[in-house]
C-alpha cells in the first residue's frame, strides 16, 4: 500500500463533528505545533482549521467553551516569502522558538507567483523529519493571491478565512480581520482571543477575537474537531 494510500485511509478514520473540544490547554501545557500535530494524528483528531476557530471567536460565544486553549494553533498551515518575490521550489523558514527548520515544497502550477500564500489544512497533511527539517507534505495545496505585505485590517477569502488585500463592496469592519505577519515564513495559523490581565502569557487586556496570526508565539493550545 502507498503512503498517498496510506494517509487516505487514516483521513477516513478521523473523529470530526460541528462542536470544539480542547486537547492541549495554553499555559503551562502549551506545546509546539509539530508536537500537538502527532497527538492529534496519533488519535486520528482533526486540529480546527482558522475558518472554524474564527466562527467560535467572531460572532459567537462558543469560544468560551474552549478559552482554556486560547491562544492556539489552527490545522491551517501556511507558506508565503517576502513582498513582491516569486515563490520558487520551496518556501523555507526556521522557527526562532524551536530552531526546526520548516521546508514547504511549492507545487509546480504555483511557483513564480507573487504576493501569494499557500495554505494546506489538516488532515490533509503531514510533517517529514529529516534531521532539523520539518518538511510539510501536503495531499492538496490552495494558493490565494493577494495576500497583504503588512499588518493592517483585511477581508478574507471564503475558504480560509485568509486575510486578502482587495477592495469588497458592502465590507463592513466586521468583515474584516487584522493581519499580524511576519516577512517570511512556513507554519500554522494561529489565533487568539480577549485577554484579561494575566492571561496565559499576555499582561494587558485586549480583543484579540479578530486577529489572525502568522507568526509570534512558539508554544500554543491546540483546539480540535468534536462530535
């Protein structure tokens, strides 16, 4: 049987429903995302995609429910390079948190694009060590254009709830979504919420409901699919 195979017939097996569950709290059982990806994997658990943990954070008060793990990775990776260059082969970015270096291999139909993001959700798929490399096999890869070259207050797409830097009739500001990005970079989205003082790792109070965070923190809650 092949790994392509393989990974489909785990995917069929995975535990998803419409309701949130927590499986790794923030605070002291914060973990790296590469960690939480293999706990999830290994209990065949689906990690909630930006999108989904978005409609608990905006809108809603389901968030509550799940604030112990907040701020948290999302199941939706991500890799972009710099403004206005060209993707080529691989997108590649070392975490200053963990030192791992992240490989992002870029399908052939989407190199040389610019001003782009490509974005992989889970299950669909997986982490290959090769010494420090963490390299991200994916199944299937969306590629959004337009993606913004600075913070700042964007629409997204439908899909993935990517921020996008485009002009939308009838988008008000609860519409929208902040950016907070870094230059470069191959990782997970994650996602945060409103912070008391002392929170988590957080000293100030703020609504952070509408952020969508590529970049920042190393260690996180991990937030999953629930029946």
């Amino acid at each position: 049987m092949s790994t392509a195979t393989t990974k489909q017939t785990l995917n069929e097996r995975r535990i998803r429903g419409s309701k949130l569950a927590i499986m790794i709290t923030c605070g002291i059982h914060r973990k790296p995302f590469e960690e939480g990806l293999a706990l999830a994997d290994s209990k065949d658990m689906v990690i909630a995609s930006n999108k989904r943990i978005g409609q608990a954070l905006v809108g809603s008060e389901e968030w509550e429910a799940v604030r112990e793990a907040l701020p948290c990775w999302s199941g939706t990776m991500t890799a972009y390079v710099e403004p206005a260059k060209k993707l080529g082969k691989t997108v590649e970015y070392v975490d200053p948190g963990t030192k791992r270096r992240w490989v992002f291999p870029v399908p052939d139909e989407h190199q040389d694009k610019k001003d782009a993001i490509l974005i992989a959700e889970h299950p669909d798929y997986f982490l290959e060590t090769d010494g420090k490399n963490l390299i991200v096999r994916a199944a299937h890869v969306d590629l959004i254009e337009k993606f913004p070259a600075a913070d700042g207050w964007f629409p997204v797409d439908p899909k993935h709830d990517t921020p996008i830097d485009v002009e939308v009739e009838n988008g008000g500001h609860s519409a929208r979504r902040f950016l907070q990005r870094i230059r470069e970079r191959v990782g997970p989205v994650s996602r945060s919420y409103i912070f008391a003082k002392g929170d988590c790792f957080y000293p100030q109070y703020y609504d952070g409901r509408r952020y969508i965070v590529f970049g920042g923190y190393p260690y996180l809650g991990i937030i999953v699919e629930a029946p």
